[in-house]
C-alpha cells in the first residue's frame, strides 16, 4: 500500500512523515523546506513526502512533482493546517474529486487554541465524509487497520465532493484571532526586519569569531584536546615511524584540526535554526521581494540565499519552488557565491595567524557573497517571478526542536570529517610520503610534490607560492574542509601568507566553485552541460578576482 502526505506549503507534512516512519528529515517554519519526494517503507506500508501544493495546476516545478505522486497513491493523507483550514479544503475537494481515498490530518490545533480558534473535528468529518484526524496515534491505528485489510470508513460520493461547491465551515471552525500580533507587525515592517537579519548575521560572527566570546574560546579548548592532548597520546602509545606519521600527522593533524571548528560551526546553525523556527525567514520573503525584484528573482530567494549559509546543495534543493527553469538557474548561479558553514574554518585557518581578532575581515567576507550573489543575477539577467508563499505565524522556537535540529546539524558535520575528510587525508598522506614507485620518501620528493607543482604557478600571482597550497585549494573541489584539513597536516606551521597574499586565497575560496555535491545538485537541476559552463565561468572569475585583490592589496601595504 502506498501513502502518499499532501498539504499545502508549510503545513507539517514532513512532521508527520517523520512521526509516522521514524525518519529524521529535515523540516522548517517556512514555504519549500520539502523540494522533492521522499520514500520509506514501514511494516509493508510505503509513505512518500510531497512537495507543498495548492492544487493539481501547477504554479512551480514542485507543485507539478506532488501532484504526479499524487495520481500513483492508494491512500492520500491531506495535511490541513489548522490556522487557515477554510483555504486548505480547497486541495481537499480536489483530492476527493479524483476518487481518491482521502485521509485528513489537521495541524496546528494548539496555536488555533491559543488565538480563541476551535474545530469540531466529527461534524468535520461527518460534512467531508472522509476520516479526520488531529493526532498521530489515532492516524496510525486507521492505516494499520487498512493495511490489514480491515473495513474502514470509505471517501468519496459525498455531496460535497458531487456538487464541488465550497464547504460551509459555520459551527464546525473558527479560526480566531488572525490579526497580526507585535511581534509580526514589526517583523513584516521592511526596515524592521532588514535591520534584525543583518543584526542577526553580524551577532553570529560576533559570537563565533570575536576573541573571548563562546565561539573562539571553545575553539580554543577543542584545539587544545585535539592537537595537543590527542596527538601527545597517540605519540605516546605509537613507535616512531610511518604508521605514527600517518595518525598524527595525517589523521589527528588533518581531519583532527577541522573538528576543532565545531564550537564555532555550532553558533552558525544555532543562529539559522533561529531563524526557521521563530518564522522570521518567513516574514524576511515577504519583506524583501521587492529588493529580490530588482536582480530579477522574488523573495523566495531569501530562503535558499540563507540556507546556502549551511550547505549550498541544500540550499540548491530549495530552488525547485521557482516557477521557472530560467529563475532557478539564476537562484543557483547566486548561491554559488554564498559562503557555506566548511568555508567558515578556511578563513580561519587563512586569516587567524594575522589578525588577533578576524571578526571584522570574515564578515566582511561574508556579506561580499551577498554582494557578488546579486551581482550574478544582474548578470545573468532574465524575467522577474512573482512571489506565493504561505505567511508563517511569527513565534518563540521550540528549544526541543532547535536543539535536536543542532544537534543533527553537528552530527552530520562531524560524520562528514570523520569519513569523506578522514578518508582524504590518508590518501594525501599516502601521496606526500611515497614516491610513483611507492617508496617512502620525503614531503618534497613526493607524488603528491610532482603532481602539485604543476598546478601551483596558477596560484602564483595571488601571492601563494607553495606547492602545498596550491594542492590544499585543490582538494576543496571535493569538500570545502579539506582545504583546512590540507593545511593542518602539510603545513603544521601555517600556510605562512603576508596579508595580501592570505586575503587573495580567502578571495579565491569565496568566488571559486562550491564543493562536488553542489555541482552534482546542480547538474540535477539544471542540467550538466548548464552547470559545465558555469563552472568554468565561476573558476576563472575567482582567479582574475584573487589576482586583483593581491595586487590592490600589495600596492597599500607597499
């Protein structure tokens, strides 16, 4: 049996999904959290997770994925959100008029309690002639029972559906108080808000980067368990020689240096969990569509320009709820240039060693992103899209929910550096310490010397003159961490940049092309040859950019 969740944008369908299969995907308070199908199979019960929809005439690229999904179900659980019941029936009669068999599960009840609202859930039930349900362990009990083939209510040759007029909801819900409160007032006020997510940008670099502050300080004890306290004990238990090396210098050195960034890493996705769950990103659409207007994107791009501050494949996800090819290329060209969570500890690891507090140049940095992600659009050019998305009710996060969804973002990323990083550092070690001929030499006579030397005088003229370097700005091609990583273990001394030179590699890492998995999401999106081009258009900017900035920098230092 296939069960298939469809809803409205932003009415918990992925809250159930996970409920109802044990799952962990990702979920938001914000339109296009879901971009495409998700699929688990649970005691011979197959549920998939559908893109948001507001009927079977597609407005974007999503909206026509779901409905497909739709037509292939044997059951289709609509998810209705509770605050705005009366517009979420209308994808209800639409369900119910393909003669599909239609569950309703209605959400948010607890916010429609506290605004005065109220529903009558069995006169629901009894005027839609299909089973409703506010709770999961009741939904549950009814799919068990149809998987076994038990009798259950049947939908559909209701008169509602007969006659296709609109549900009178009179005496069966009242949905409140829907004024906007104090808080969404000031949120949905243009300036307000623009000053809050810039405050909001600037407070998390503050308390991740600024000396003293949680960021930096726990960074500074992780540092010193990793690289100090862990490789003095591996030194201990290990004897002298290439299997020592291996640990200490290419393991702890390596993939051990870049776990000591998770403090700061932390303070970042704290800050963006922040900002789904309390519903600002939300309000932070609306109010800047008409800024997104003028490269020719809506305000949608808010949320995946955002999202591209954690992940730019995530984030290149979330632009399937353009309505058009040609808006989501250019949504995507931008978050090429939005700096994720693994460039946060490159520019650490750049600019630390000569600047006592590196607060002001990496948010800098930062918002030059922002900056050179419109310039991109400006670019490229095209037709602006209009903007529908739902309006989220602007509150307190859940602390459970932030934490458990921090918690997750830490756990992958330390995942990630314990098997992709991990894995590339011992092949890096391996080539650093064999020669073609696999006989163990020195770094300078190694594969990986060879090998790199010849990419190296592309990196000359931005003041990076060792061949080290040159390989450590190529390995981030596969993950942006490697970079970090790299350095820690070829260069325990440090990269050993003049200001012009480490500001020139931080150019390059910002503006070159992200990491292998944003390339393969794009090459999904858009195409391979598309995401070809830009790739090669992207790699020869950072270049020319990283040149320019040496020299401009080198001429005020001089």
């Amino acid at each position: 049996m296939k069960v298939v969740l469809a809803g409205n944008p932003n009415a918990g369908k992925t809250t159930l999904f996970n409920s109802l299969t044990k799952s962990r995907l990702k979920t938001g308070n914000w339109h296009g959290v879901t971009t495409r199908p998700a699929y688990k199979t649970v005691k011979g019960v197959t549920y998939a997770d559908v893109p948001g929809m507001y009927s079977f005439s597609g407005y974007s690229m999503e909206e026509d994925c779901a409905a497909e999904e739709i037509g292939s179900a044997d059951v289709v659980i609509n998810v209705a959100d509770g605050l705005t019941l009366g517009n979420s029936l209308s994808l209800t009669r639409e369900i119910m008029e393909r003669n599909m068999r239609t569950v309703l599960y209605v959400t948010k009840l607890r916010e429609l309690k506290r605004r005065g609202g109220k529903l009558n859930v069995c006169a629901l039930s009894a005027a839609l002639g299909i089973p409703v349900f506010t709770e999961v362990k009741g939904l549950k009990g009814y799919l068990s029972a149809l998987s076994g083939g038990k009798k259950t209510c049947a939908s559909g040759g209701n008169k509602f559906v007969a006659n296709g007029a609109k549900i009178s909801l009179n005496g069966i819900y009242y949905g409140g108080n829907c004024s906007l409160t104090r808080a969404e007032k000031l949120f949905y006020n243009r300036y307000f808000a623009l000053f809050f997510f810039i405050f909001c940008v600037i407070s998390m670099f503050f308390l991740a980067f600024f000396p003293g502050m949680p960021g930096d300080a726990l960074k500074g004890l992780c540092e010193e368990l990793i690289s100090v306290k862990l490789r003095s004990a591996a030194e201990g238990l290990l004897p002298a020689g290439k299997v020592r090396s291996l640990v200490c210098d290419g393991i702890i050195g390596g993939a051990g240096g870049v776990l000591s960034f998770i403090p700061q890493l932390a303070v970042l996705y704290l800050f963006l969990t922040l900002l789904d769950e309390s519903g600002v990103m939300s309000a932070l659409s609306f109010i800047t569509d008409g800024l997104f207007s003028k490269v020719k994107l809506s305000g949608r791009a808010a949320f995946s320009l955002v999202s591209g501050f954690g992940c730019t494949a995530a984030a290149i996800l979330t632009t399937r709820g353009f309505t058009s090819p040609s808006t989501q290329r250019r949504a995507i060209f931008a978050l090429a240039y939005i700096p994720c969570g693994a460039k946060m500890p490159v520019f650490l690891t750049l600019l630390a060693p000569l600047f006592k507090n590196p607060f002001p140049a990496i948010t800098a940095l930062y918002f030059a992103g922002i900056a050179l992600s419109f310039l991109v659009c400006l670019i490229f050019g095209g037709r602006t899209e209009e903007l529908l998305s739902e309006v989220t009710p602007v509150t307190l996060p859940s602390p459970a929910v932030v934490l458990k969804k921090l918690y997750f973002y830490i756990k992958g990323f330390i995942i990630k550096v314990a098997t992709a990083v991990m894995l590339f550092c011992i092949i890096s070690w391996v080539l650093s310490n064999f020669t073609f001929t696999f006989t163990p030499c020195g770094l300078e006579q190694s594969m990986l010397a060879h090998i790199s030397r010849l990419i190296s005088p592309l990196f000359y003229p931005m003041g990076c003159g060792d061949w080290r370097l040159a390989y450590a700005f190529l390995s981030g091609f596969a993950a942006k961490e490697n970079v970090a990583a790299t350095i820690g273990m070829l260069m325990p001394e440090g990269a050993g940049l003049d200001t012009a030179a480490a500001l020139a590699a931080s150019t390059f890492i910002l503006t070159c092309p992200p990491c292998i998995s944003a390339f393969s999401a794009s090459c999904r999106e858009t195409g391979f040859k598309t995401s070809a081009l830009f790739l090669l258009f992207q790699l020869a900017a950072a270049f020319v950019l990283s040149y320019a900035v040496h020299f401009v920098i080198s001429l005020i230092c001089s």
